[in-house]
C-alpha cells in the first residue's frame, strides 16, 4: 500500500464529510490516527474548507465540507484524472 500524500489525505476527509460526519466516523472513514486527524482537521477549519457544526439539542458536533472545500474537491479531481492520463 503506497503511503498517501497530504493533498490525497485532505481530499478523503472532504469526501467524507460532505453532507455532515461526526469526528469518530470521520476518523475511521479517513483511516487515520487520532492525531493525524486533528492536525488535519485543524488545518481545514482554519482555511475554511470544513466546518462544524454543533446539533443545539444534543450537544454532538458535527462537521460539513464548505463550498470552498467542494472547490478543492472538484480541482483535485480534475488533477488526478489529468495525471493518470499522462501516467
């Protein structure tokens, strides 16, 4: 298994998160440490490509990819698909 890059990292939490994931989901749908994930998480929350959002009634956060994070999806992907052609 090749390891991944960070660019391939933060497309899976994206991908992931899209449409809302609680942190536990998320860090088993991303296979990721713990501290892998904070550092990550961090990171797009910061540059505003994740959000979270916290349910009133329950407390539970939440967190939901952000219109910026889909844009980076989109670009990703169109890198990826230009990449493999050329593989």
């Amino acid at each position: 298994m090749r390891k991944r890059s960070s660019p391939d990292i933060i497309a899976t939490i994206l991908e992931a998160a899209n449409g809302g994931i609680g942190k536990t989901r998320l860090l088993t749908r991303a296979n990721l440490t713990s501290t892998q994930l904070k550092k990550y998480m961090d990171l797009l929350l910061e540059k505003e490509l994740l959000a979270r959002c916290i349910d009133r009634s329950s407390g539970h956060s939440s967190y939901k990819t952000t219109g910026l994070g889909l844009q980076y999806l989109t670009l990703y992907n169109s890198i990826r698909s230009v990449a493999y052609v050329n593989a």
